[in-house]
C-alpha cells in the first residue's frame, strides 16, 4: 500500500529560485565518488544518471529530471544503526545550494519525491530513510528493518507482523529522533563538496510532518548545519502528538455507539460551515474556515431529535465523540490537556486526510508503533498489562515520556544560536489539518515569542506601546503562516499550493522577510485551471476580506490582526 501523498509531507509546490552564482559541472566524476572515505559511511554506490528518468520499486517513473549524480550511502554512528541515505547532485546548472529535505510517519524509506523536486530546483539533494528500514513498509506502521511495529502490518501483507520495531534499539531510536538527519547533512555536505570541488554556499531544509520535525530538531540541537529551514505541520511534540492518536481511536472505540458512520464528518462539516464561515475573517463563499478559532460550533446542534435518525443527525454518543474530538487528549484524573484537540472545519469522509474517519475505522490506532518502541510486541495484546486499548492517560503517559521524550520531541523554544549565526525558520501549517492538530504550531511559535519576550523583559523591555518587542524579535528568524482550508501538509479545500521554500531563500540571502505567501486552489487540485488565490499572512495575522471583488481573488484579502484569540495551550509539562 502507498501512501497517500500529504502523509509523506510532499513539499508545496515547485520553489522559483533565486539568483546565486552558478557553479561550474562537476569537479570529480561521479563514479569516483564510490572510493569516497567518510567516517562511519559506507558509499554503497555512485552512478550516472542521465536518462532524464528515475524508477524507484513500487513507484511510478520520475521524469524530466536533469543529468545527474545519484550517490547511495549507509551511515553506520552505532553498531545498532543502518541509517540510508541519497544524494542527487546535478552535473551542471547546479545553483550552489544544499537542500536537505524531510519524509513522513516513521519514515523507513527515501523519498524520491522529494529528491527530484530538489534536483528539477538546481540544488545538491539529500533524503534519508531515518534508520527505521528501507523495504517498503507501509510508513504509517513501520518500525525496524521493514517490519511493522503494529499487528495492523497483517493487514498490509507484512509476514512478520507484529514484530517489536524499535524495542531494545535505543540507539536506532536515537536515529530516527534526530541522528539521521544530522549526519545525512555532514556527510552530504561532504559528498557535495568532493564532487564540485566546493563548499555549498548555502544550505536549506524542508520538510513536512516527520519532516517537520527534523526541521525543528535541527534547528534546536544543530542549529549550525542550516542557513534556512522550512517547517511544514511539524509532529515536533511526538510523544504527545501519539498519544492523542491513541486517544482519538479510544474515543471512537469506547462503546459501539461511539463510531461516527460514513458521511457524518461530512455532515459535522456542513453545519460548522453553515454556522461559521464568513464570519471568521474570510468570503461568505468559502468552504472552508479562514479561522476556526472564531468558530464555537457545538456538535449538539446534530442532535437527533423527533423522526430523525443517523446517519442524517448524531446519537447523543456520537455527539460525546466529536466533543472529546475538539477537546484534545486530557488527563482523565486531573484534567490536564496533554495534546490540543482537532479544530472545527476539519472533518472530512476522505480516509486519506489521516483524521478521525480513517482513525476509527482501524482495529487499532495508526501511528502506535512508537509505543511499541516503550512497552514491546505485548502492547498489540488485549490481554497485556498495557495495550493501546487499554493505555491509562493518567499513569502510562509518564512511562512512555520517560523513555522517548527527550529523543524524540523538539520541543526547546530557545533557538539563540541558530539566530545568532543568521539562521531563519519558516513554518506552515494548515488550519484544517486532520492528523496534526494545527494550534500545535501555534503553540510552539507563541512559545518562541514567550521564550524572547523573557529576554526583553530583563533588558526592560516590555510589550505595549511600540507594539510587542518579544514578537519583532521573534519574527527577526522565525516566521509562521497558517494556511486556510489545507489539510495534512497538502490537500483540502482551501488553497493548498504555494512556494515557501524561494520566499524563505530570498529572507536567508537578501535579509528581506516574507510579509505575505500566495496560494493557490486548482480545480480539482491538477494544475494548470485555478479556482481560487488567497494570501498567507505571517501569523498572528490572518487573511480577511475587503467585503466587495472577487472572493477567489488574492487581491480582495488584506492581513490583518486578530487579537485574543483562543488557542488550545498543553499542560506545562506536555508543551508547548
């Protein structure tokens, strides 16, 4: 089974380019390059491409890709560890930039995507598999070596579910939280430089999801390897981010009545769009939220009530189900929250937007291989001590905290370093994500801000007046833009394709920040018919429109300031 292309956090839409001085072709041939000695690598091969096409296994052909350079690696940090890795490095036209670039899930393969966008950009690429194995595995289960680390592997074929994935490898667990994508950058910095004779002059990453989160992880823990980094819908706070996965699967799996039947989160849409859309900034015309967080839908509204019955009204059950849905993953005991909940406007019958309709429909939750990392082949086992049906929110979350937290969770607001040697961070996140609540990237910026605004505070200054001195600090190298409508990384009804990665380019190497993105809806998302633009404003700021011109028009939008709006904020010790 392949993965449904916003999953694997694809980057948005094909990056302009900015001007650099081009570089000459190739210093070294290619084939030299697999004698190449770097430490703890082994070069497994170094082949021409000049085909103009490329075919990975079970993928279809990529094509009008330019003479290039495929270099593939093993990075060995561990004797536990088989970190893989590619490198494409364009024989000529190179743009004298290295761009590392992220995947999704548990990752467990390269993604070739992402490797040829990069490559068609002019830069020297790079993507890595993060050392959780390359044969395949479906990356919503992957665990080790190809193998799932969830009994849900049975499903997709795999003989060797359930397997432990990662339990009793804390090293490949390091790898996969933040080892890989540090050493895929060394090393491919390396290659690059043996192959053009020349240092890049500068370097890029880019990622979605898991991506996302590489992104993040390099800029708290190697904020020297990046020059500019691009954050897509980062899954950044990991161990909590599962955690409400597992919530949401008990939360529909709680009693028969529970489950939401196919076509009522289509329904749930509807009503949230009849009661709120135009009144959060955006068109009267919209099919899609411009801000939920102006909308209090209460799905009570659905109630059955006289004659009707479901699927065209909720159960008082199902009605407790899109409840606890919005709510967020909270501590039963002490009420806590510990991940923020699903904003409305993001319900959809499509399974493939990753929300509650393919959650529930699942015999246990997508996404809990991790937990098998901390309790072991038992977890997939009713009869366990602990099992995802079963995890307590109460007692368990600090067992699994414990054991991963501080590898896999990118979760540090001081970034001094990486802003002290120039670095810039642009994230995006789609306000209709149905994997990623959106309000976590919220979070993590008004965490920045929160983290500067101490800073400015002790040199005596404080916000008010001239504005809030810790947000112009914070917006001097990091900058967020929510995106109307789009789901996961991609898709939705919104406008879902834009460039971020040229407007964070020309922020890096002309000092010139981005005010504004343009997106783009196509019909029926394919190119080239456009249905409708509309601005990406730099958070807090949010698109709103000038009451009169076209409401599919870019140009009938102004960013404008939303203040004291309500954000769902995690519990201290679960944050931000």
């Amino acid at each position: 089974m392949r993965c449904h292309r916003p999953f694997v956090g694809a980057t948005v839409a094909l990056f302009a380019g900015l001007a650099i001085t081009s570089t000459q072709a190739m210093a070294t041939p290619c084939t030299n390059l697999q004698s190449l000695q770097l430490q703890h690598t082994v070069i497994n091969s170094a082949t021409d491409n000049d085909s103009g096409t490329f075919v990975a296994p079970g993928n279809p052909p990529i094509t009008g890709l330019p003479p290039f350079c495929r270099i593939v690696a093993t990075l060995i940090p561990s004797s536990d560890s088989s970190i893989k890795i590619e490198v494409w490095l364009p024989k000529s036209g190179w743009n004298g930039r290295f761009l590392g670039t992220g995947g999704g899930g548990f990752q467990g393969v390269i993604s070739y995507a992402s490797l040829a966008n990069g490559l068609k950009g002019g830069f020297a690429a790079t993507n890595s598999d993060l050392g959780t194995g390359s044969s395949g595995c479906n990356p919503l289960f992957c665990g080790s070596n190809g193998n799932m680390g969830n009994p849900l592997a049975i499903q997709f074929g795999d003989p060797a579910a359930p397997s432990t994935g990662l339990f009793g490898h804390p090293e490949r667990i390091k790898d996969f939280g933040y080892r890989a994508i540090h050493l895929m950058t060394v090393r491919g910095k390396e290659i690059v430089n043996a192959f053009y004779g020349q240092r890049a002059q500068r370097a890029y990453f880019a990622g979605c999801s898991t991506g996302g989160q590489n992104a993040l992880m390099e800029a708290q823990r190697f904020p020297n390897d990046y020059d500019g980094i691009l954050a897509g819908a980062p899954a950044f706070n990991r161990t909590h981010l599962h955690m409400a996965g597992l919530f949401s699967w008990q939360n529909a799996h709680a009693s028969p009545g529970r489950f939401i039947q196919a076509g009522q989160m289509t329904l749930v849409n509807q009503a949230v769009l009849k009661q709120c859309v135009g009144r959060d900034g955006g068109a009267p015309s919209d099919q899609f939220l411009n801000d939920p967080r102006d909308c209090r839908f209460d799905p009570k509204a659905l109630l059955c009530t006289g004659g009707k019955v479901p699927p065209a009204c909720l159960t008082s059950d199902q009605v407790t189900t899109m409840q606890k849905y919005y709510g967020g993953t909270v501590d039963p005991v002490n009420g806590q929250l510990v991940n923020p909940g699903s904003q409305r406007g993001n319900e959809t019958d499509d399974l493939l937007a990753l929300g509650l309709a393919f959650q529930e429909r699942l015999p246990e939750p997508a996404f809990d291989g991790l937990f098998y990392w901390v309790f072991g082949p038992s977890f997939g086992y009713p009869s366990s001590l602990v099992n995802f049906a079963n995890f307590d929110f109460h007692h368990d979350i600090k067992k699994v905290d414990d054991v991963l937290a501080d590898v896999l969770n990118a979760t540090s607001t001081d970034l001094s370093e990486f802003r002290g040697h120039g670095g810039k961070l642009l994230m995006y996140h789609g306000w209709a994500d149905p994997l990623i609540p959106s309000q976590s990237s919220i979070n993590y910026f008004n965490a920045l801000v929160g983290n500067e605004g101490r800073g400015v505070q002790q040199a005596g200054f404080f916000p008010g007046g001239g504005g809030n001195p810790a947000l112009r600090q914070t917006q001097s190298y990091a900058r967020l833009f929510m995106v109307p409508g789009m789901y996961h990384c991609s898709g939705g009804p919104g406008p879902n394709t834009f460039d971020a990665l040229t407007p964070l380019m020309t922020w890096v190497e002309t000092g010139t920040p981005p005010e504004t993105i343009l997106a783009t809806k196509f019909v029926a998302d394919t190119p080239p018919a456009v249905q409708m633009t509309r601005p990406l404003c730099v958070f807090p700021k949010v698109p709103k429109y000038n009451g009169s011109g076209n409401a599919n028009s870019a140009a009938s939008f102004t960013c404008v300031l939303h203040d004291d709006e309500f954000n769902q904020t995690p519990a201290p010790k679960y944050g931000p």
